[in-house]
C-alpha cells in the first residue's frame, strides 16, 4: 500500500493507494466509527461497489445506510443539497461520526459540502471511483455545488479525514471517463514536473488500456503532487494552488457553453482549456510553439480534446469570455490565467486582457473553419 500525507497540521490525514482496497475497506474504516453506523452517499452508477464496500464494513462490525442518488453534474444542486443533509440529520449523524463518499467528483463534492455545513462541520472519507476523483477532487478539501451563475460557486474548504484509492474499481470505468479523467493526470506534467509529462508521453496509452502498474504509479504520483501543493498553500492564498486550475478557466467556460451536460464532460473541459492555454502562451510569445504542439499532439493521441474546434462548440469568443466573468477567480475585476513557459512551467498571470483572449478564440474557431 503507498501512502501520501497531506500535511495540514490538525487537519492532516493520509491517502492510501492499493489495488483492491476497496473489498478491505471495512479495515481501515472499523476504527472511526466509533461503534455507530456509517452513512455512505453514492450514486446509481456505483452500486456494485457500494455492495463490496457494504460488504467489507459489515464484515468488520459496522452497520450501513446508503444514500443513492442520481448520477451526473446535475445532481450538485440546492435541492440535493438540502435532501441529503435533510437524510443525515434524520439519520442522526453526529459531528463525531463519520461520512462516506463513494463515487467520482460530483458525489465527493456534494457529500464534503454537506458535511462542511452539516451541525457546522461533521468528518467525511472519500472513496473515489474515477480516475478524475482519485488523482484530483477526492484531495485537498474543495467542496461544492454548482448554482444558476455557474460551477462550483458555492462551497467550502472542508477536508477529508482519510482518502482510499483502489485502482481496480476503474477497470468499471468506460473509457471515455477514463480519459476525461486523465486530462488530470496530464495536468501534473504539465504544472512543473516535465519529467513526469514525458511519462504520460510513454505510458499514457498503456495506462488507458488497463495497464496496473501504470496506473497506480500515475495515481499515486499525482496525488503526491496534490497533496505538496495542498500542504503549502491549502486556500489558495499564496498563489501555489492556484497552479492546479491549469486548463480549468478555459474549460469551464467551454463547459458552461454546453450547460454543463455530458457533451463535454470535465475533464474533456479541462484537456482542450490545457491545449488552449499552452496555444495562447505559444501565442503571445511566452512559450515556444513547439512545447503547444507537443501538448496537443499528447492529448489528440490519447483521445482527449486538443482545442477549441475537437470539442465541437461553436460559440464566438466573446461568448465563452462572458461565461469566463462568473469564474470564482474573478478578483477586483479581473481574471487570473495560468499560462506557460514551457512544459512544466505554468504560472499565474493577473494581467491577461480579456479582448485577447476572445480574439484568439475566434481565431481558434476561424482556422478550424478554413
């Protein structure tokens, strides 16, 4: 089993790796239940590993109560927000107790929000089921749910007391997920790690075709990276977290093009925004043209998005800036970008014109046309 420490001082806590971790989940869950029954929040897609996960708590003692909701990003919402809550009060949840979110990103957002503001802060395990989830929203504490004005507006830090990965549930995963899900893995390489970049390069397609080791290396490499930059900057304050949304201005706002539907899902968002950043810079004369070409080219060869015109919107350049203006980044009227030098050297520009960037995304849109 590796394990990784997010260092936070009383807010610390480790993320296991292991391949078939999930069927001994009740090992490592036993001692924080306290003797009391273990709430597990999961969706409709994820009940065979809710049943193994059932499975393995009972055999160590602890009784369950599953809350399965709908799956997709149309479930972090107000309503679901306040049934779920509604469920664990009803249930008599406690602060002391302990929370279980089974399932990708949307379950693991929803269920830490409601925790963060259930009786003001009860505890919550993440047991991710996407490569999405496991190598980027099932660390770090970032809980939300999404509003009319856009994604992932209204939320809280609120971390996890522990994190299990098991590598084995994403042999379930279709594959399109998979990739959505590697975009993040992508994201590590590109951020400040090019070594690791050039393993994506070399690994990336044995990693999508099932390959285990590679895929517990990724992982466990990625949230490595997650949990150092989480510990140094855990509210995004410093700046050094902010390196994590490379690609995310971008795509969410190619995601909201589509209102957030399965026509693009995120971590499709997040590749085609990650081409589209290392373009702009390429662009601007920041970063050399080859480095964008190399990105795209990585991306188009894994089945990802590798700009504007691979996911199929249309809408003009001034459109997806306007959706760009209900970023939660916004700060004093402006909007921070991440950009690039090079592979493996992003960083945080707070003087990005907006004018410029729709130019460059009609620009975008026109040379796929011609």
């Amino acid at each position: 089993m590796k394990t990784i420490r997010v260092a936070l001082a009383e807010r610390s806590y480790d993320i296991r790796v292991e391949a078939g971790l999930l069927a001994r989940a009740g090992e490592q869950l036993a001692s924080l239940s306290r003797g009391r029954r273990m709430a597990i929040v999961t969706d409709e897609h994820v009940r065979p590993h809710l049943a193994t996960l059932e499975s393995s708590l009972h055999a160590a003692g602890v009784e369950t109560l599953a809350f399965v909701l709908a799956p997709g990003e149309g479930t972090k919402n107000w309503r679901q927000l306040e049934t779920l809550v509604d469920g664990l009060l009803e249930a008599g949840v406690e602060r002391g107790d302990h929370v279980v979110a089974l399932g990708g990103g949307v379950i693991g957002d929803l269920t830490g929000f409601a925790c963060a503001v259930l009786k003001r802060g009860c505890n919550f395990v993440q047991i991710p089921t996407t490569l999405l989830a496991q190598v980027d929203s099932s660390v770090g504490g970032k809980t939300a749910i999404n509003s009319r004005a856009g994604k992932n507006l209204v939320g809280a830090f609120h971390q996890p007391s522990l994190v299990l990965i098991d590598p084995q549930v994403l042999d379930t995963l279709p594959i399109r997920e998979q990739r959505a899900g590697y975009a993040e893995v992508v994201k590590y390489g590109l951020i400040d790690d090019a070594d690791f970049f050039a393993w994506c390069e070399a690994n990336g397609a044995a990693l999508l075709a099932g390959d285990g080791q590679a895929r517990e290396y990724a992982i466990a490499h990625s949230v490595a990276a997650k949990a150092r930059i989480v510990g140094e900057d855990e509210r995004e304050t410093s700046g050094r977290r902010a390196l994590l949304n490379l690609g995310h201005t971008f795509g969410h706002a190619l995601e909201a093009e589509t209102g957030f539907s399965d026509r693009l899902l995120h971590g499709e968002g997040v590749a085609a925004g990650m081409a589209l950043a290392f373009a702009f810079s390429a662009a601007q004369g920041l970063c050399p043209p080859e480095d964008a070409r190399r990105v795209a080219a990585h991306l188009r060869a894994v089945g990802l998005p590798d700009g504007l015109p691979a996911t199929g919107i249309a809408a003009s350049g001034a459109r997806l800036v306007e959706h760009m203006l209900h970023d939660k980044k916004m700060d004093a009227g402006t909007l921070p970008f991440l950009l690039a030098r090079g592979i493996g050297q992003t960083y945080l520009d707070k003087r990005v014109d907006l004018g410029d960037i729709a130019a460059f995304l009609d620009c975008q849109r026109g040379a796929a046309a011609a």
